[in-house]
C-alpha cells in the first residue's frame, strides 16, 4: 500500500495538536500518529500508463526497411531511402541507391506524408515521373509506395519498376554505395 504524505504549515500543526502557543513559541514535529493518510478511495484508480515512444515527426532524413539494421558494415546501405531539405542547387528529394526523385514542391520532407508525382533520374539518361505516396504511421513506420513509370529519358522506352516498403528512421548518418 502507497503511504501518502502531506505538509502542513506549522500554524496548522500546532493549531490541530489543540496548543494555545504561539507557532513562533511552539516547535511541534509530527509523528507517524500525527498525519494519516488519506483513504485508498480518494487515490485514483487509474493504472499509470507507460510512456509512449517517440513518434518521428518529418520524412527528412535517412530510412531503412524494418527487417535492416541501421548500423550497416562502414555505414553504408543498398536497401535505405534519404529525404533532403531542398538546397542552393536543387529542390527537396527522395534518394535510393542509384536513383533520386524530386518533390515538386518544397515543404515536402519537412512533413509526414506526401501524395502526387514526383520527377526522378534513375541513372544512365534513364528518367521518369511516377507517382509516389509516403507516410508516416503512429508507429513510427514509413509506408513507401512509387508506381511504375515510362521511361522518358534520352533513349526513352521501356519502364522503370515501382516498388513499395516499410521503412524505419535511423539516426546514424548512412551512406549509398553508388
């Protein structure tokens, strides 16, 4: 059983232990048998719930899928997805080893979640403009989904395969072998 506790002003003490002395006059220590403890009813019942974990907030930063780990031999991954702030040289982007896609907007990575076409270089003049939805749920986890696209670069022809995932943010610093 909790045992609780309450401090009263001197005055109060001294006044409940029936002493007609002033509280200046009077040192009054309270024992055990003093103070009582107010009845388990006016306790609340409510059991104490544990803390719930941090939920990452923005896309921006780098993900890898849930089954991989976040501390890959010399930091680098094939498998992560990067989320860039848009800088003096280009707009904000998704990275994956070998290919990049740029949001069509900025605010994009600063967010939880995008829906709308994005336009991606994958390599070798091969380029194209699929359709990609990201989120973020309330665990944590990013859904990653990005359709197919034609490929309407230089040779043009052909179709770049979408895929899709579930990702985890890891804060250690990762790096593309490409």
């Amino acid at each position: 059983m909790n045992k609780v506790y309450f401090v009263l002003p001197l005055v109060a003490l001294v006044s409940a232990c029936g002493s007609n002395e002033s509280s200046k006059d009077a040192i009054a220590t309270p024992t055990a048998t003093d103070v009582k403890a107010a009845p388990a009813a006016a306790a609340s019942s409510a059991p104490a719930e544990a803390p719930a974990p941090k939920i990452t907030q923005t896309l921006e930063g780098n993900w890898v899928p849930v089954s991989d780990t976040c501390t890959p031999k010399g930091g680098v991954s094939e498998t992560a997805l990067w989320f860039s702030p848009a800088d003096q040289y280009s707009g904000e982007t998704i990275s994956g080893a070998g290919w990049t896609c740029t949001f069509p907007r900025k605010g994009a990575v600063s967010g939880q979640q995008f829906s709308g076409t994005v336009s991606c270089g994958f390599g070798e003049g091969v380029e194209g403009n699929p359709k990609l939805s990201v989120s973020i749920g309330d665990d944590g986890r990013l859904a990653v989904k990005r359709q197919s696209t034609e490929d309407t670069g230089i040779d043009g022809g052909g179709e770049v395969p979408g895929f899709s995932g579930i990702y985890k943010k890891c804060s250690q610093s990762l790096s593309s072998p490409y």
